[in-house]
C-alpha cells in the first residue's frame, strides 16, 4: 500500500499524493537551489506541472522533451554519482516553459532540461552545452505565409 502524504500548493490546494511519486532534484532548479523535492502534476497535454513539496508558491509549467522529436537529443548523465542514473533505468526529460500573458511570447527552455531517473526518483536540471537547443524557443511559431 501505498504511504500518502499532504502537500500545500498555492495554485492547487492541499493535495494528497504518493509518497512514491515525490522526485528529489539535486541541486534544485536554476534559481531555486533551495528547493529539492518536487512532484509531477498532470495538467492541460501536452503541459504538466512541477510543484515544489517544499515551497507552496513554486510551481513550474513543463512539457515532456519527446514532444521536440527525434532532433532533440539531450545525453544523459551516466556519471553523476549523486543522480545514480544506469543505463537500463526509465528516464524522463522535461523542459522548463515560460508563460507569459501574451501566449504567443509563450518559450520552452531546450538548453537546461530536467533529467529524471523513474527508477530511483533523483533529477537533475543539466545544461547542453549545444547552440542548437535555446533557452527561449517560442513555443507558437507565427504560421508562415503560403506561397502562392
């Protein structure tokens, strides 16, 4: 059986979840160094949210980085010993997304992705060191004119 436990959030309420389902990220998020223990909320796909267990307030939309396709190749981190990634481990991979009022201005953060091991539910937001992935790709790309 699974252990519940309460969490506040400022956007959703109190909320019962698994004890299971709590993923600790090392070192925090860019920003938030303070901040380790969060859970995966789904919300509106192909968005979800990531909620701070520890801060009420601190919540981060996100978006699986399967969604960017084959192209979007982020090289896991086998040999971060604090993460304890193995190479038959269940990985997930979200990016960080930047709402903003006008959703057209709406960004994903490519450049620095979350690395999560399902296996042992340790994270770690990495940096690519790679001028293909921004930290602001616009998310609704204006459509553009058809030729004709």
């Amino acid at each position: 059986m699974s252990k519940m436990i309460s969490i506040k959030t400022s956007r959703f309420g109190d909320l019962e979840i698994k004890e299971e389902s709590v993923v600790e990220i090392i070192g925090g998020i860019l920003g938030f160094p303070d901040n380790n223990k969060y859970v995966l909320l789904e919300y509106n796909p192909p968005f979800s949210w990531l909620q701070s267990i520890e801060n009420p307030n601190l919540a981060f939309v996100v978006v699986n980085a399967a969604e960017f396709g084959d192209d979007y190749q982020v090289p896991l981190p086998y040999k971060d010993k604090e993460l304890g990634l193995n190479e038959n481990d269940e990985v997930a991979i979200i990016n960080l997304v930047t709402i903003r009022p006008e959703p057209t201005l709406t960004t994903v953060n490519l450049k620095a992705p979350v690395v999560v091991s399902l296996t042992n539910m340790k994270g770690r937001q990495i940096i690519l060191d790679d001028e293909r992935y921004p930290v602001r790709l616009p998310l609704w790309a204006e459509e553009p004119a058809t030729k004709g």
